[in-house]
C-alpha cells in the first residue's frame, strides 16, 4: 500500500497533533469558592448617640461603684433635666450592649420616665425612631445587669 504524500504544512499539523496526544493529561482545577455574602453573619451596630455624649462626657449620668452592683448616678438632678432632649437620648441608648452604656441607659430611660409624668406623653414621637432601633430580645447579650 502506497504512503500518501502529505504536504508540508499537513506534516506540520499531524506533528503537532502527535505531540498533543503524548502530553500528559491535564489536571481539572476546582474554582475559587464562591464568595460569602454574610446575609446571617452579625453585625457590628453603629455607635449610637447614647454612646457618643456618655464618651464625650456630655450627659449628666456616670457609673457609681459603691453598691454590690453598678448604678446610675445621677450628676445634675434628674428634675432640673430637658425631657425633650434627654429622653430621646436614653432611648437610644437602648441599643447599646456593652457594660457601662447599657445599664446607663435602662436605668436612665426608667428614672426619667418615673420622674417625667404626663410631659413624656408629648415626647412619644420623639421615641419611635430609637425604640424601632432596639435590638430584638433574642439578640440581647445572655447577662445583662437588671434594672
């Protein structure tokens, strides 16, 4: 049986298919993971008003020691204070978990409400936003410091 004759840009093909076919097979990569959204991942809250004039020294109140535990002391009295202003204030406070501004805040939110009467009655606009803003129960910290 006769070779047939091949030209050369043929030859060249066939040589090059030749020497594909003897390579060693590739390896099949897996891709890159893709990238987690974090939809269920917690997240930090933003600072909160509460936290930034209690840092600044700007509210009235500080963290008194002398109990068996920590309570609120009140540094002007809580009569002579501006429901208007500081009652919003507190109850943003609300959302806040870490130690001195939560119980500064629980604590602050009742003695003003106690004290305030029917003036809180006309604040109650005032309190929708920071009470919307509140943490879910079931997002709360397990020990918190009671009221």
């Amino acid at each position: 049986m006769p070779v047939p004759a091949y030209s050369r840009d043929a030859q060249r093909n066939i040589a090059v298919h030749a020497a594909k076919l003897h390579r060693p097979p590739t390896k099949m990569v897996e891709p890159p993971p893709a990238p987690r959204a974090g939809a269920f991942r917690a997240r930090k809250p933003r600072q909160t008003n509460f936290s930034r004039r209690y840092r600044c020294g700007d509210l009235p109140v500080s963290v008194d020691h002398g109990h068996s535990k920590p309570a609120i002391r009140w540094l002007v009295e809580p009569q002579r204070l501006d429901l208007h202003y500081y009652l919003p204030l507190f109850f943003d406070g609300l959302r806040e978990t870490r130690f001195p501004e939560s119980m500064l805040a629980r604590q602050g939110v009742v003695t003003l409400m106690e004290m305030g009467g029917e003036d809180c009655v006309s604040i109650v606009g005032k309190l929708i936003q920071p009470i919307k803003g509140a943490p879910h129960p079931a997002h709360t910290p397990a020990a918190t410091w009671s009221t």
